[in-house]
C-alpha cells in the first residue's frame, strides 16, 4: 500500500562529505560552492520527469518510497536547507531546529498528494535556495552552524550535504542524469539514426587515419556505437570492431542489423571481450563520454587503458566548455546530460589514466560547438584497472 510508513532513517548520512557516494557516485570533493546554484537547478529535469511518470505514485515495494513521495521529501529538503542557510548568515553558530523526514512524510501524507502540485512548489523551492547559495560570498562561505547532535556545518559543506540528498533520490526514483539520458536515448533510436545518417568528412577523415596507424586486422573496442555508422566506416578500413553501447535500444538495432552488440557501461562492466579475452588495440569512442559525470571520468578512461595493449590508440571527442547542462536540442528531443571539459583538465586526466595524448585539436561541428578531439596511445607502463 502506498500509505504504509517506510522504516525510518536512522543513519548518519555525514561521511558523504569526505567519500564517495558509491550508490549514486555523488563525490563532494568535486563540487565547488560556487556551482552550488546551477547544480541544484540542473536536478529539476530529473523531478520533472519523475512526476510526469505514469508511475510517479508507484512503489517499487511496500517499504520504499515513491517517486511522488520521494519528490515532496525533496520539496521540503529545498525549503529546509534554505532556512538553514539563512540562519547561518544572520546569527552566529546557530544551533538547527530538528527535522524528522519519517515523521513529516506521515503527517502530510506524502503518497496523497497531486503530483501537478508538488512539481511546481518543487521547482520554487529549488529556485529559492539556489538563489540563496547564490547571494553567499567570500567568508560567509565558513560561517558554522549545527545540528543538535553536534555535526557542524558552513553553507559550503552544508550545500554539498543538501546537493548530495536530492542527487541521491534522483537514483533511488531512476530520473539521475544517467538513466535520463540513457532513456532519452532508448526512446529516439530511430530518429537518431536517420539524423546522424550523413558522416561529416572530418569524423571520415579522423577514422580513415586511426585506421591507418592500427593497420588492418586491428581489434578496437567501440564505446558508444549508438546506430553504428561509425563501426561500418572503421570495419571498411580493415579494422575488426566490437560494438557496445549503454543504450539497449541501439543494442537491439545493431542486432536487428546483423551485428553483434553487446550492452556495456565502461564506467561500470567488464570490459574484456568474451570471445577474445587478449587486450584490444584501441578504443574508438566518439561523441559518448560527454554524458559521463565529471568525477566519473577519470575511471572510466582508467579502465580503457588496463583493457588496452601498451601502444594502442585511444580517440575520444568531447564537448568543449565549462561545467555540466541538460540539452534537448539535436537528434534527440528528450532531456540529455553533458558534461563539458576544457584542455588542461581532460590532458591531465588522461596523462593520470595512463594515456599519452598524440594530438589535442579543437574543432567547432555543423553548428558552431566547440569540440575538443583527442587521439591518445596507451603507455607502455603497467596500468591496473581501479578498484
């Protein structure tokens, strides 16, 4: 039954300050205060989607939450950490009136509310308190405040807590900025494919010589095949491809077209190819690894490397920018998530994952984005894969 309370949480979710969250990969260390007003507004996408959801008043068992509950706790954690802030920039160390989510969630009977309400009361609240983060400057950022309990706080940490609640039941609802993406993906296969059809001569010209240094027989694991033009110019050039993408619906397309495919999350599954376990000779991953999260990143580049023979190549194109956005322009109409890097950060990333980059090119596509385009050779060094 949808009403039935849950168990409380009783547990002290501080730690998330100093590690890494491993359920939905929040890493506090990554966020700065200063983003704290547009990452708390990039979460409003995933509530959105969430509440127009068919099952938004679903549980997906009796003892959890909701996407509808989940989203009204998060409503009122906006309005909450608002107060709080507040308090810490008008009085010195104030001491934080306690809050029992459990108990509010059953006094206001989350589970009946309408979700046409809650969603825009939700996105007020996240205006309200991102407009708050925004306002805070200099050492007003180290102003104390605590719970009753003892745990201290500033608004910096206390923004990354806040930040990493609502980031948190985004994955526990499935509407995190991954699983959007990937659905957005899921549902627009078609269009995809007839949209990305036509191949620009550059990205021709970038296989065509990849192609070349590997020489023909080379095997090339390819992350993010989407619709698979990219494998059909790779294999024409004599290379031997195994095409992966996180999507199942490009999966099931490529099958459909004869192709063997295989599901796979780089950051994630294993990457060894089960029918040729020896390690691949490059990786081909064009226009994918923007949708991964930043602090994400490292890892997954690690990971291709340990799946890499010394001397393989590694090509990976990424936007080029500041920051993280959602995105419903190109191909795709449903909302995406992109993550954007500049040329000193991604160079060091890969030089710490055990790449040497061969080429850096920043190149601008048919619309006038920027692109940042790398091709990499594997180390001879010994690099393992991270725990």
């Amino acid at each position: 039954m949808a009403g039935v309370p849950i168990e409380p949480d009783t547990k002290d979710w501080t730690w998330v300050l100093r590690e890494r969250c491993p359920d939905c990969g929040f890493e506090a260390g990554s966020v700065t205060p200063a983003d704290l007003p547009r990452l708390i507004r990039d979460t409003v996408p995933g509530w959105e989607a969430a509440l127009a959801s068919v099952d938004a008043r679903v549980r997906p068992a009796d003892n959890v939450w909701s996407p509808l509950e989940y989203a009204c706790h998060v409503r009122d954690v906006h309005v909450l950490f608002d107060e709080r802030l507040r308090l810490m920039l008008t009085d010195d160390d104030p001491v934080f009136a306690n809050w029992d989510q459990d108990e509010t969630a059953v006094a206001d009977d989350y589970a009946s509310q309408e979700p046409a309400e809650v969603l825009p009361a939700l996105v007020a609240a996240a205006e309200a308190v991102a407009a708050t983060y925004a306002g805070i400057s200099g050492d007003q950022w180290d102003r104390p405040g605590r719970r009753s309990e003892g745990s201290v706080f500033t608004p910096a940490s206390l923004g990354r807590y806040h930040l990493h609640d609502v980031v948190h039941h985004l994955h526990d609802v499935g509407f995190d900025p991954r699983s959007m993406t990937v659905s957005a993906y899921d549902g627009n296969v078609a269009d995809y494919r007839e949209g990305t059809r036509l191949m620009p001569d550059p990205a021709r010209v970038a296989i065509e010589r990849f192609a070349a240094v590997l020489g023909a027989g080379a095997r090339v694991l390819e992350i993010g095949s989407g619709p698979g033009h990219d494998a059909l110019v790779l294999e024409a050039a004599g290379l031997r491809v195994r095409r992966t993408d996180v999507t199942p619906g490009f999966v099931r397309m490529l099958r459909g077209d004869g192709h063997r495919a295989d599901v796979l999350d780089p950051l994630t599954d294993d990457l060894t190819d089960p029918d040729d376990p020896a390690p691949y000779d490059g990786v081909w991953a064009s226009a994918c690894l923007l949708h991964v999260a930043r602090p994400d990143l490292p890892t997954v580049l690690s990971r291709l490397a340990a799946a890499t023979r010394p001397g393989g190549l590694f090509q990976l194109s990424l936007k080029e920018g500041d920051g993280e956005s959602w995105s419903t322009h190109g191909n795709v109409a449903a909302p995406r998530f992109f993550t954007f890097w500049r040329e000193g950060p991604l160079r060091e990333a890969l030089a710490a994952a055990g790449w040497r980059v061969l080429t850096l090119s920043h190149e601008d596509d048919q619309r006038d984005q920027p692109w940042l385009d790398v091709v990499a050779e594997r180390d001879e060094g010994v690099v393992e894969e991270p725990a």
